[in-house]
C-alpha cells in the first residue's frame, strides 16, 4: 500500500466520521475533521494539487475555530447553539458569493487551463461559506453542503473520478441527513 494510497482512505474515512458526528451536533466532529483535512492536505501536495491542498490548509484553520465556538463559543463559554441566519443576512451571503465566483470564475477561464472554471469555482466557494456558517454552528450550512455535493457529484461524474462521485454521493445524504435533524431539533428547542 503507498503512501498516496494511505493519505487517500485516512482522510475519506475521517471525513465520514466527521461528517457523521456534524450531524449528530457532537464537537468531537472537528477533532476528527482535522485528521481529515490533515490527510487530504498532504494527499493532494503530494498530487500537486495545489489549489486543493491549499483549501484543505483553510478548512483546518477554520476546523480549529469551529471546535472551540462548538465546544466554549455559547454564553459564559458554554456549548454555542444553534443559529439561524436572517433573510439580510441570507441575501448578503448570496450576493457575496455570487461576486467571488464572477470573479474567480472569469480569472480561471481567462488565465489558466482549468477545466469547468464556472461549477468548479461555484463548489469552492460554496464550501468556503459552508465551513464558515458550520464552523459558526449556523443551520444554513446543510443547505450549502447539499449544493456542493451535488454540484461535486456532476463534477466528478464529467471528469470520471467515479470513486470521489460515490464520496461526494455519501456526503450528499449526510447533508440532507444533518439539514432533517439539526431542523427538527430547532423546531424542538434543542439548541445545542
């Protein structure tokens, strides 16, 4: 077994587990993401993948945040709750995320060999706030990891990485998991 190989299922298997344990609202799902993160950031230098690796480096920071707003962010540094955006703050996050993937859309197209620029750039940045709002412990973090998995399933369907489509495929019904629970868990009062 290779190195590469070993980095691979490290960081899919602890990205299910962690996944699992978001749903679940445990905080040991970031302990667990970093492995994760960790695995995928050195899988994908080792690729040259560079863009990815540096994605990963993102989720790690922001990993570590999230595992202490998880754990201490709530009042007198107690478990934080969880929170829902309201419609300003929707529509600002959509206006926001459509600018940067304008942007980085057109930088790709124009200035690299990239192939998708458009989904492509739309994925990343939906992962960017998705970890942002999940970090925070925000609900609206399942709606956008749905969005990223579905795009990721048809992205990795076209450029036929069929195992990365069947991760993307688990992710999606976690996510749709996650948005079911941590919603009957609002309408319940559970806020943390």
């Amino acid at each position: 077994m290779t190195i590469d190989t070993i980095l691979e299922w490290t960081g899919a298997l602890t990205g299910l587990g962690s996944v699992v344990l978001t749903v679940k609202r445990r905080v040991a799902c970031w302990p667990v993401g970093l492995v994760s993160v960790a695995a995928y950031a050195l899988f994908f230098f080792r690729l040259k993948l560079y863009a990815d690796a540096g994605l990963q480096v993102f989720f790690f920071a922001t990993s570590l945040y999230g595992w202490w707003h998880w754990a201490r962010g709530g009042a007198l540094h107690t478990a934080a709750p969880i929170l829902v955006l309201s419609v300003r703050r929707r529509v600002l996050t959509a206006i926001i995320l459509a600018g940067v993937v304008a942007v980085v859309a057109t930088l790709l197209a124009r200035f690299t060999d990239a192939s998708l620029p458009f989904w492509d750039s739309l994925a990343s940045a939906l992962s960017v706030a998705a970890q942002v709002l999940l970090m925070r412990k925000i609900f609206e973090n399942w709606a956008l990891w749905i969005a990223v998995d579905v795009l990721s399933i048809g992205i990795y369907l076209y450029k036929v990485a069929y195992v990365t489509a069947v991760l993307y495929a688990i992710f999606l019904g976690l996510a749709i998991s996650g948005f079911i629970v941590w919603r009957r868990a609002l309408a319940r009062g559970e806020t943390v």
